[in-house]
C-alpha cells in the first residue's frame, strides 16, 4: 500500500511477567503516544460504525503503525495529530524498490517524478487519492495527520467485506498492505503484543531537528526533505474504484536503522500460523503500501494499561 519500501524489523519488546510496584508486567519499549493511540481508537469506533462486520482492533492499526513509522516516530505530532516533520519512505524509482512514476505532481512526498510513501502509516500518493480520509473532522485529508491515516488504513484493511476476526482474512489484509512473508509475521508479533497489553506515553516533545524532514530510512539511498502537504492530490490513480492496487513484484526491504539501536537485529521468529496461499488478494486487488515483495469520534477510556 505503500509502494513496495522499507519497513522496520525490530520485534516486540519481552514482558517480564514480574510485576512493579503497580502491579502491572514490568517491559521496555513498545510504547504507544497519546495522540497517535487516540487516532488508533478513534478510527476502530468509527469503523465498527460504518462497516461493523470487518471487526477491526485497533490494535491492527498500532501494529502496522510500529512496523512503518515506529509511531510516527515516537509521537512527534502537533495538537491536531501532524507529524511535526514529514515522514517520506525511499524514493520509488525502481532501482532499489518498487517503480512508482510521481502520480500527484509532488503535492504529498515533494518529488515530481517518482512517488515515495508518505507519513505515520505510509501511503503512497495514488493509494492516498482514493483511500484518503478525514480522521480529526478538520475538513482535510492529509496522509501526514496520524487520524486522518489512521482511518484511511482501517478503510483499506477492511475493503472487499473482509472479517478481520477471521485469521485467514486477515493474513490476507495484512499482506495486502506490504506482501511480504517476513512482514506478515513482524506484524503478527507486534499485534499479539498489544492484544496482550499496552501503555501510553506523552507525545514525544518536538526537538531542534523538527524543522527537517525525518525520512524513513532506506539502506541504498539517503532521503531529501519534502514540503508540508496540503490539501488533496491532483492527479488521480488510474486504478479500478472497487478494490484496492495490485502487488508489486520486487521484494520488500525492512528498514536499515543503526541510529536507533545498536544491537543487531532478531531474526523474525516462525509464525505458529500457516501463510494464505498463492491466491492472497482478489484478482483485482491493488496494493498500497511500502514493501515490495507486495505493501475517527472520541478515544476510548480504556486504562494505559488495559489487557
């Protein structure tokens, strides 16, 4: 759904089962800022709203949000839910990834030859042009706008009638948005792990390098700052209006982030699940994401800590 780039690999966090002071299971990282939860629960109620046979959890939204954006990059978003820089995937120019040629004149991602995903939950230009939404009621759709993202994603993981309480279906969803078997169980990981519990932090403060752009990384090219977007894109994707874009063929590539963590990565743990066959999407099922072996009414009050 993102144009076939790169997706972050790290792997939940362990709990150690020893309880703190509060009681709860002590665990490091995998934390979720409070505007970008917010958008999450907002965008689950309104979908059980508008399409309640899909059954979407929000926690879905949080697992993909961990997988392409780290949560929009520990909650780097201004009061409206912005992302405080723009988040840019690699630029689709199908040297390393995916070729996407530019479809919005450069409006989202600042690049008017070739698309390149664009923020928390990384859309790529054309799949914004139909799948965009107004998450936050501020009579915009902007992909760089946690809720704004947040419902279009949900959207599209529900498209086609899917009942994503129905693990086949939502295998099939998941790999919709990135299909790629390495991010399948990377997203399985993270969704096991906020249906078992979570916890919400403060947003993360905007520091001095809020003013560039904060791209995600890619390990063949560096990433140039792109201007705030504004507004719908102009050009229109040329895809059908039932379904959601087709798979790209190259190979998807996780994300290569040795700022963030100077531990070598875990390998991706099998799945105790079996991969949907060949036959994943519909025929006419489009894609809409960032690999390339494929890819919103008040918050809840659930306590920070809920199970």
């Amino acid at each position: 759904m993102s144009g076939d780039a790169s997706y972050r690999t790290e792997l939940p966090p362990l709990r150690t089962g020893k309880p703190t002071g509060g009681g709860a299971a002590a665990e490091v990282g995998g934390a979720l800022p409070a505007s970008v939860f917010a958008a999450y629960r907002r965008a689950e109620d309104r979908l059980a709203r508008e399409t309640p046979g899909c059954r979407l959890r929000w926690q879905l939204l949080a697992a993909i949000g961990q997988v392409e954006s780290g949560q929009a990059r520990g909650g780097r978003v201004t009061s409206d839910g912005t992302t405080v820089a723009p988040i840019l995937g690699p630029r689709l120019d199908g040297v390393a990834f995916a070729l996407i040629r530019d479809t919005d004149g450069g409006v989202h991602d600042g690049d008017t030859a070739y698309d390149r995903a664009v923020g928390p939950m990384q859309f790529i230009p054309s799949t914004w042009a139909r799948w965009g939404a107004d998450g936050n009621g501020d009579g915009r759709t902007d992909p760089n706008n946690v809720f704004d993202a947040a419902l279009a994603a949900g959207r599209y993981l529900c498209a086609g009638g899917r009942d994503l309480s129905v693990p086949a279906a939502l295998d099939r969803a998941i790999l919709g948005y990135n299909h790629s078997a390495a991010y399948l169980r990377t997203v399985r990981a993270w969704y096991a792990y906020f249906l078992e519990g979570h916890r919400v932090v403060p947003d993360r403060p905007a520091g001095p390098s809020s003013a560039r752009s904060e791209p995600s990384r890619s390990p063949s090219k560096p990433e140039r700052a792109a201007p705030t977007p504004s507004g719908r894109p102009t050009a229109i994707p040329s895809r059908p209006s039932s379904a959601p874009a087709s798979p790209a063929s190259t190979p998807s590539r996780p994300a290569a982030e040795p700022s963030e963590t100077e531990e070598p990565q875990l390998a991706v743990p099998a799945p105790d699940m079996e991969l949907p066959g060949d036959d994943l999407l519909p025929s006419a099922a489009p894609i809409t994401r960032n690999s390339a072996d494929s890819m919103s009414v008040s918050p809840s009050t659930t306590a920070d800590t809920g199970r």
